[in-house]
C-alpha cells in the first residue's frame, strides 16, 4: 500500500503498524515524535497503529544543542 512519509510516496505491506515504519527508517534510537494525518501519535501505540492507504506520515527527529 502506499504512504506518504515526510514528503514522498513509498510503498509499505498491508498490516505495516507505525512501529514496523520506525524500523525501517532506522529511527528507533532517536528522539522522535510521529503525526499522522496531522495527528500526534503516542510512542506507546506504535505498535498498536495500523497504516492505512493513503497515510500521511510526518516523522520528526529532535536535536540538542548547548
């Protein structure tokens, strides 16, 4: 199925949870927070949310500074 992350369309399988997504963009040691749809999603339900058709996904990455 096809998704929109942070800009461009790429293809996931059906059933893809936000989790599976945090994998594949080798994300998940960073300090991230995920929208979809203009939704802030909890970390603690990433492994809960299904993707759907047609999601558009902003992934943000925090960085320090000092």
């Amino acid at each position: 199925m096809n998704i929109t992350v942070n800009g461009d369309s790429i293809e996931v399988p059906a059933g893809h949870t936000l989790a599976n997504l945090v994998m594949d963009l080798a994300v998940g040691d960073q300090r991230i927070a995920i929208e979809v749809n203009e939704q802030i999603v909890p970390r603690s339900t990433y492994e809960a949310y299904n993707l759907k058709p047609g999601d558009h996904v902003e992934v943000v990455t925090a960085i320090g500074g000092g």
